[in-house]
C-alpha cells in the first residue's frame, strides 16, 4: 500500500468520529449491536496499517542480503613430515604449543648421517686427486703427440736427404762407370793392337806387357765401377724405402694423436664427471644431516602430535600438524539461488556461535565448482537418473583486520555468514 492511500484512509476515519451525535445515533440505531466503535476501528487501521509497513519494512531488510548457516571458519593446517627417515632422538614440542617459523620441533638421530658424510667427503677427494692425475696425463699426452709428430716430420726430412745424398752417389757411380768403359775400351784396343805389332815384331814384348797390364787395370777399374753403381742403387732402394717408411710413420703418428688425445680428453671427463657426482653424493649427506633437524615451516598451534622418542619413521609420515591461526578465512556455503547478487567484494557478518558475537568480512572470491561435484564420490548426472537438487558452492569470506577477538578464532568452528548484496 502506497503511504498517500494510508493518508486517505486516516482521514476518513477520523471524519467518521467528527460527525453529529444524532447521525452517529442514528446510525448506531441502524447497525447491529456487533459494529466496532470508532475508536476500535481506529486501532484496528493503524494495526493493520503497522503490519503492513512491518512487513514491508522486512521484505526489503530480507531482499538486502543473504544468510546461511552451513559455514566455518577455515585457515592453513600444514602436515609436518620427515624427509628422511631415522630414529626421533628428540621431541621439542607438544599439542596446542604456538611455536614461530624455523622453531625446533624433532631431531633424529645423526650418527649414521655423520658417517655417510665422511664417507662421501673422503670419496669427493679421491675422485678430485684422480681428475687432477688425468689432467696431468692429458698434458703429458697433448706434449708427446706433439713432439712426436716433430719428430716424425724431421725423420722423414732426415731420410728423404739420405735418399738425395745416395741418388748423387748413384750418379757419380755411373759417371765413374761410363767413363772406366771408356777408358777400358781404349786400354782394350791399345793392347789388341800391340799384340798385333808384338807378332810382327814391331814392338817389343816390354811394351806390349806393359799395355796388357793397363788394359788389365783399366777392366778391373770398369768392374769396380760396376759394383760401384750397383751398390750405390741398392743404397738409393734402400733410402727409398726409409723415406716411404717414415711418411707412412708420420701419416699413423698424425692419425692416431688425435684419437689418442681424444681419449686422454674423454677419461679426463670422466674424471671430471666423477668429481661432479662424488660432490652430489656429498652435498646429498649433507642435506640428509640437515634434514634430521626438523623445524617449523610456519609459525602456528601445534596439534596432533603422534611422534614419539624412539620411534623410527620414514619420509612423508606425519609426525604433527600446525595450525597457522594468524591467517583464517570462513568458508560459507550457499545455495546456487542465493549466488543471484553474491560477488567479491560484498559486506558480511560473521556470527560465531562459540564467542555469540559477530565479526565483519569481505567476501574474497567464488567458487569454481559446487561441493558435491568436488566431493569424494561426484554425482554422475548422464546415467539418466538425475534428480534435481538445490547445490551449494563455497564463498570465501575474509575476515576485516584489526577487530578484536581475531585471534580467539580456531579453523572448524561452526558460524553463521551473513552478506549484504545491496
């Protein structure tokens, strides 16, 4: 009803009761004995009037937000494990002890771990002395390959200047050879004809023996010059072979240094490789003896404490839980139809039923998808059995900071969530 209809409808009541005492006897006469006096119709108007404006005062109150009361207070729970395992030596902390980030929580017993490092720390030095000998043997190999590859090409210069010097033996044989024919032929012919003149008795048997004896040297020097050549070619066929002999000694030497050097330089990586993993090996026990002090991630409440001194566990069993409580957020869920106007950045109240007092939030963000589609066993809705029911999707709400009490709030408490979407 519109407020200028109520003012009409005031009015005229009140005209009623202004009117004449005969008129209102007359028509008291008229109406049965039941009719409302004027003044019950009065208060009965303004009731109804009362409950109209009531009801419309709540209709818009209730159309401005949107409630529910399946909500807690959420915050970060972080499991506390072991990244290796061993033997608790020490427990520093008990349930619903606050401790700060990096505080000691459990020790394990370290003497095994002390060992490991030792053991790798000696291995990380004798695999460095090993690729510092190798280093060395590369050098070495680098410089003997090289030298002999020196020394191979002055082999060779060596025996192609042998073989040079022989080819000029072998010349100066032949020249000697042609030139003992020569003089052999000459010393030949003068002793055939002073034979001749010897047995016509022109000559004298002094002289012919005396050109027989140089026609003899003369053929013992062209025999000499003979084996003078032969042997100077034998030499030149030898030096021949010591020049072919080296060039193929410095072809293998040139072949063979890089493949050996090739190899110096893959045992030198090796040993290079082996340092690497030897320092890996150690830096792991070194880790795995840092790991043997557990500390705390985060500062928060300890809770569910389950190690105990003396037992042996292994890595990811969980020893205790912190409860960051400086950080909480409540998780409402609401109902798909309430989601209508909801969005980041509306105003909540935040009723705890264990304090019974309200905290102001913002919500901080919506959902991704319903709960029952994130739950263990999501409902399959193509199997043609689909029944239709209303979902809820968790909002986040961040708590404002700076209101007092924040700080009496734990994850799992159960609150009711108010938000205002006008």
């Amino acid at each position: 009803m519109k407020t200028e209809e109520m003012n009409e409808a005031v009015d005229q009541i009140l005209h009623e009761e202004e009117t004449p005492d005969n008129a209102s006897e007359t028509e008291a006469t008229k109406a049965p004995s039941r009719t409302m006096s004027p003044r019950a119709r009065i208060i009965s108007a303004l009731l109804l009037l009362s409950g109209i404006g009531f009801s419309i005062s709540w209709y818009i109150h209730v159309s401005t937000y949107e409630t529910t009361d399946d909500a807690e207070i959420d915050g970060h729970i972080n499991a506390v494990s072991p990244r290796i395992a061993g033997t608790v030596d020490k427990v520093y902390v008990d349930d619903n002890v606050a401790v700060q980030a990096g505080q000691p929580l459990v020790d394990l017993d370290t003497r095994e771990l002390t060992i490991a490092e030792e053991q790798a720390d000696a291995q990380y030095a004798q695999a460095l002395a090993r690729a510092g000998s190798e280093g060395s043997n590369l050098a070495i190999t680098q410089n003997t390959t090289a030298a002999d590859i020196i020394l191979a090409k002055s082999q060779l210069e060596d025996a192609r200047a042998a073989l040079a010097a022989s080819e000029q033996d072998r010349q100066s044989s032949a020249s000697h050879l042609v030139e003992a024919e020569a003089t052999d032929k000459r010393d030949e012919l003068q002793a055939e004809r002073y034979k001749q003149l010897f047995e016509k008795d022109e000559t004298s048997r002094q002289v012919l023996e005396n050109y027989s004896a140089t026609a003899q040297a003369s053929a013992a020097r062209l025999a000499a010059a003979q084996a003078s050549l032969a042997s100077a070619e034998q030499t030149v066929q030898e030096k021949q072979a010591q020049v072919d002999s080296q060039i193929a000694h410095l072809a293998e030497v040139t072949k063979n240094a890089p493949h050996e050097l090739a190899m110096r330089e893959n045992e030198a990586s090796s040993q290079k490789a082996g340092v690497e993993l030897a320092n890996a090996e150690l830096d792991r026990t070194k880790l795995d003896l840092g790991f043997a002090h557990i500390v705390a991630p985060i500062a928060g409440v300890v809770t569910q404490r389950s190690v105990e001194l003396g037992n042996h566990v292994a890595p990811g069993e969980q020893l205790l839980m912190l409860v960051d409580i400086s950080h909480l957020w409540i998780t409402a869920d609401f109902k798909e139809t309430q989601l209508r106007n909801i969005h980041p950045g509306c105003r909540a109240e935040i009723h705890v039923d264990a304090l019974g007092r309200s905290f102001q939030g913002t919500v901080e963000s919506m959902p991704a998808i319903t709960g029952a589609r994130s739950s263990v066993l999501p409902p399959e809705n193509a199997t043609g059995n689909y029944v239709k029911v209303v979902q809820r999707l968790p909002i986040r709400i961040e708590l404002n900071s700076g209101q007092s009490g924040l700080n009496k709030l734990r994850p799992g408490m159960s609150v009711e969530a108010k938000v205002y979407v006008k």
